[in-house]
C-alpha cells in the first residue's frame, strides 16, 4: 500500500521554508533562461536481435537511403502475412541498460571510481523515452503517467511503470490503430539497408524486437544523466559526423491538407519530435508524410535545430525552454524527496494532466524493478 512520507529524512527545523512535496506542472512556472544542456556524447550502444536478445554491440544498426522522386511506398503491405510483433506483456523496464552497464563498467570509470559508495558517476539512469514525457508535460492534457524511482549506491534510477488507462487502452485498442502501427515499422524497412553500401528490402519480414540503442552521457544543470534511446538509422556517408550526430530519427505522419492540420501537427507531433531527437543529439527527422489507405504521399527532412524557429507562427506554441526546466526541477524534485539508498525501495511519482506531480512510498513491492543480478554484481 502507498506509504507518504515514510523514508524523509530528519524534520526540518520550524523556521526554514517548508518545501512542497508535490510538483506544479504549469507552464508558467518554467518560462525562464534556457538551462545548460550539454552535448550529449555516446558512450556506447547496444543491439536487440529478432528474439530480443541482448547484444553489446551495433549489429542492429541500420543505414538511410535517400528515397526518390515519387516514393509511393505502401505502408500495408505484409502486415498479415510478414509482421513478427514484439510481446507488449513483456516488461523489460531498464534491464538492458543496466546489462549494458554491466558490460561496459570498466568504461565508465573515473576519477570518482575509488569511492566504492558511488560506483556510477551519473546522478539518473533511465531511458530516452522516459525523459520525452518528462519533457512535454507541461504541455500534456491526456495522458498521465507513472515513474518509478530507486536510489542505488547514489544514483537513481528511472523507470516506467504503465498506467491503468495505458493499460486498457493496449488491450482495447481498435484494428485500425493496430495496423497504424505497423505502419511506422514499415516506413523504417523502405528508407533503410543492413550495409552502408546495400539497398532497401520491403519483401522481408518487419520484426519489432530487433532494436538498435545509443548510450549517451549529458548534463541537465547539475544532474548528470546516463540514457538509452532507440535509433533508428544513420547516414551512410562514412565520412558523416561520429554519433550521435550521424543519426537520423524516421517518423510517419498524416498528410497535411488543411490549415488546422498544419497548426496541430505543429502543435503537437513537431513538440514530440523535437523532444525525442533533442535530448539524445540526434540531429534530423524524416517523415514520411502519408495518406488515409497507408501510401506515402511525400518525405521531408526536418532538422531539430530548426524545429523551434518553425513553430514561432504558431499561436500559444509550446517553448523548448519550458519542457526543459520543467524536466530540471522534476530532476531536482526526485533528487530532494528520494532519499532512502535502498535497491528495494520504489518512489512512484504519478501525474495526471491538469493536476501536479505528487509521490508515494513502496518497500519490497510489486513496483520494484532492480534485479537481483544487477545489485549483486555491483554491490561485490
Ligand atoms: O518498459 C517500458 N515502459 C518501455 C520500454 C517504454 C518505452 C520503451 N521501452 C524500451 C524498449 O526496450 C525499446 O527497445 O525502450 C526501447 C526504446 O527506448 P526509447 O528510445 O527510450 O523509447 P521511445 O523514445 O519512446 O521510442 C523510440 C522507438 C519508437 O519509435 P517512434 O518513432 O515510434 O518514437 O522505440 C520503439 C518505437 O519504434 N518503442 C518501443 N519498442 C519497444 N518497446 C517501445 C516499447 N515499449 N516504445 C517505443
Ligand atoms: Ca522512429
């Protein structure tokens, strides 16, 4: 059962201010300068195969063809008959990073390594995707979510747990949306090669356990941040900047025919895009722009430093330098109230659109996610 307030450390003294233990969301708040956001760097990547094992390595890693004049790819074909869908049940929450860190210890070693208290000189590990919903919640009016957070040996971890309504959601969702899906897989195998030097295969098999990740170190102010991000595919030229800046993010999206379209999809999907794309340093997005029967109609590059200055029309926009100082002072919320350094202990922090960040306390609970085999090795 939730336990507030349970691992807080000593009462402060009557005098000092009294800090708040919810979180505002309110777009207001965090109109302010743009913080220090380093630039990102890769430490590593790691690959999944079509089972969805681990591997420390790139093998997964996929090249961007320029596709032609008129594309006309047809995001339908071989979903009955060529589509490998990866176990939504499944719930992997950080284990492969934390194999990947396993591995790659020795690596990420510094000056700080002698201090057997903070084997890990990163305050938050977590996924890319976690922190892209950190980022667009303050704009955020539908989905809620949930972040389960455990302090280990000095640094916390980050991890997704799915909400009710995410939950029910999955398992109602339409045919439609299924196949929609799909659809985005299938952009991915007609604008990518195996080889730098290869061509496209859109008579294979779309298998969504196969995933490539890049590992990537930045600072957000003063936390220091180790992540993972799936990456679709890089730029074939060799000679191309070294990750990540090589990368290259592949989207699909509706056709734009209306004014409203254009203002919403500036609105909302160029925020989600930007968000993504942002925190890893991945520099462009490639959408194929499609129709309502699946086919692609039309492909544009949009480039993430761009994002921001195309979007200045747009009335009551979403601003950069909101998402990121809301993501700070969540960063420094979790920081201040998780405070038990203990690998069984979960602080759930919740939010729901319209509401702030509230937090609960769990020991020992089904909201645990640190294996056992990751505290063992690095607690020898
Ligand atoms: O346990 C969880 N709650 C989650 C696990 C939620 C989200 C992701 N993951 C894991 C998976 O292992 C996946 O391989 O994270 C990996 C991807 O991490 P990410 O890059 O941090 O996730 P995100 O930025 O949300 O998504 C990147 C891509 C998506 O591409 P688009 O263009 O649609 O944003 O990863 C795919 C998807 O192709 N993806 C997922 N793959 C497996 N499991 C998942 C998922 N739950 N969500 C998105
Ligand atoms: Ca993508």
């Amino acid at each position: 059962a939730a336990n507030h307030h349970q691992y807080q450390s000593s009462a402060a003294p009557e005098q000092s201010p009294r800090r708040s233990q919810t979180l505002s969301t309110r777009r207001e708040v965090y109109e302010r300068d743009f913080p220090l956001y380093k630039q990102p760097v890769e430490v590593g990547s790691f690959s999944l195969d079509s089972q969805r094992r681990f591997f420390n390595d790139s093998r997964q890693l996929r090249y961007y063809v320029e596709p032609g004049r008129n594309p006309n790819f047809d995001l339908r074909d071989g979903y009955r008959e060529r589509y490998v869908r990866r176990d939504e049940n499944v719930k992997e929450k950080l284990d492969h990073i934390l194999r990947w860190i396993l591995a790659n210890r020795s690596k990420l070693k510094s000056k700080l390594a002698a201090n057997a208290s903070c084997p890990l000189d990163f305050d938050f590990v977590t996924w890319r995707g976690h922190l892209t919903k950190l980022l667009t919640t303050p704009y955020e009016t539908k989905e809620g979510w949930l972040l389960a957070v455990t302090r280990f040996k000095g640094t916390l971890y980050i991890s997704e747990v799915e909400t009710e309504a995410a939950r029910r959601e999955r398992e109602n969702r339409p045919e439609r949306n299924k196949e929609m899906m799909y659809w985005g897989y299938k952009f991915e195998q007609y604008m990518c090669a195996d080889n730098a030097d290869g061509e496209p295969d859109p008579g294979g098999v779309v298998n969504t356990n196969e995933a490539f990740c890049t590992v990537v170190q930045t600072r957000l102010t003063d936390h220091r941040l180790l992540f993972s991000g799936e990456v679709d595919c890089r730029d074939r030229d060799p000679d191309a900047p070294a990750p990540p800046a090589c990368y290259v993010e592949l989207k699909t999206s509706a056709e734009i025919c209306a004014p409203k379209q254009r203002s919403n999809f500036h609105r909302f999907k160029l925020l989600k895009w930007w968000a993504q794309s942002f925190l890893p340093g991945v520099p462009k997005v490639v959408a194929g722009f499609r129709d309502h029967d699946g086919i692609v109609v039309s492909v544009e590059t949009f480039q993430i430093s761009k994002i921001s200055q195309l979007i200045k029309n747009e009335h009551n926009c979403w601003k950069p330098t909101v998402c990121m100082n809301f993501c700070c002072d969540f960063l420094s919320f979790v920081k201040r109230e998780a405070t038990a350094d203990n690998p069984s202990v979960v602080y759930l922090f919740s939010w729901e659109p319209h509401k702030d960040v509230t937090y609960s306390v769990h020991r020992d609970s089904q909201y645990s996610f640190l294996p056992n085999w990751y505290i063992k090795e690095m607690t020898s």
